[in-house]
C-alpha cells in the first residue's frame, strides 16, 4: 500500500552571504542608535550644567575665602602715607585688574584726617571702572567714602556697584561707611560658567576701595559628577564609531 504522496515543502532556502549581510546592517542599525541615544544623553547632561546668568551677593570676607582661593588681592598700602596723593594715570594695571577712571585715579588716604589705609577713587567723583581679565567667578573689595552726607563726617552712605559678566549686567547698591570709620567688604559670586568682566562703583561720596581681590570657585561635587557622566558618554561614543 503506498503512502499518501508528501505535500511540497515551502521552506525556502536562504544563502548565508544573505544572512551575514542582514546581520552587518542590523549590526550597524543599532550601532548608530546607540550613538544617538548616548549623544542625546550627552547634550541632556550638558543642559543640565549649562550657564544661567546670576550674581549674588557674597556678605563676608570668611565665607568669600571658602568658596575658593583668592588668586589676587590688589591694595595701595605701599603708596606714600603722608597724605600726598598719587595720580596713577588711567587705565592703571595690575595683574588682571585695569582701573578706569570717570575723570581721574587717584590714590591716598593714609595719614590724611586719621585714615589708616590708602584707597583708589575718581578725583571727580565720578566713579571708578574696574575691567577683568581672564575667568574669575568671585569678585571682592574693602570700601570707604572720603566723605560723608552729613557735616560732621558720621554718617555711611550710598555706593552703586554696576556689575558686568559673560553673560549679563547687574546692580547693586550698598552702603558704605564714612572712610576714617573703617573699611566694609562687598563680595559677589557668578554662576556657573559666568565670569566677570567688568565692575563699576560709584556713588556721591568719593567712594574707594582696597584689597580688590579675584578668585575661582570650587565647583559643587554635583558638577564632577555630571562632568565624568559626560566624559563617559563620549568615550562611550568614540568606541562605537571605531566598530
């Protein structure tokens, strides 16, 4: 008795040169996926750090300190102290500070009326123009009025400080005591990624200043963190590209 005739198979078959190449496209597919996605995770990574314009208000000279090291602290004790002004001329330079003046530097203070320390002001009183060089994020000074809003010279007044960065401008108004009175400390610090490059002060009463200092801030542990993620993701990139 014979069998029942087998039905046609249709199985088809499939030549392996076919197969290999499916799998190098496929290979290659997903090799580029893995590229976008860890891009994209790099770019998610780098907003996340990205400058937002800020400055802030730093109220002591300790906490200044803390936030990182000073790299320069400019003041004009060496100049003479018995009460002879010294005009710098304008710019005047030293190391990355440049002092503009409204209409003239001018520098003493130190044995004149009792004052224990020289400072720079406009001889104008209009106001002085601190330009930055490089990349600093901490900015500080001492200041004191050479006069006072009141005859009898008891009395703090006003100071403007018109601030510039990187990435935008801001104001402040401080009160500054009468110079013979003593010495107050502003400080600022920038953002993340913002820097300043200029610093006017100002204001009615002859305003000057001393121990203008320039520092870096220590990043925040978070912004190691998310600066190694960053590193990884592109030496994640790379590796991928040379497959």
């Amino acid at each position: 008795m014979k069998g029942a005739p087998s039905e046609p198979s249709h199985r088809h078959f499939i030549h392996p040169a076919i197969t290999r190449g499916f799998k190098v496209r496929t290979m290659k597919i997903l090799r580029n996926a893995m590229g976008k996605i860890a891009a994209a995770a790099v770019i998610c990574i780098t907003l996340g750090t990205v400058a937002h314009a800020q400055v802030v208000a730093v109220d002591t000279q300790a906490a200044f300190s803390a936030l990182g090291a000073v790299t320069q602290n400019t003041n004009f004790d060496a100049y003479p102290t018995d009460g002879t002004p010294t005009l710098p001329g304008s710019p005047f330079t030293v190391g990355d500070l440049s002092f503009i003046a409204g209409s003239e530097n001018v520098i003493g203070g130190a044995g004149l009326l009792g004052f224990a320390r020289n400072l720079l002001t406009d001889n104008g009183f209009l106001g002085t123009t601190i330009q930055i060089a490089g990349v600093h994020d901490l900015f500080a000074l001492n200041a004191g009025n050479f006069m006072s809003p009141d005859p009898n010279n008891t009395l703090a007044g006003d100071a403007t400080f018109n601030i510039t960065t990187n990435l935008g401008s801001y104001q402040f108004v401080e009160t500054v005591p009468y110079f013979a009175g003593g010495l107050s400390f502003f400080g600022f610090e920038a953002a993340a990624g913002e820097y300043f490059t200029s610093v006017n002060v100002s204001g009615p009463n002859a305003t000057g200043m001393t121990d203008i200092q320039l520092a870096q801030a220590v990043p925040e542990p978070e912004t190691y963190a998310l600066m190694l993620a960053g590193l990884a993701m592109m030496c994640f990139i790379a590796r991928r590209k040379r497959r």
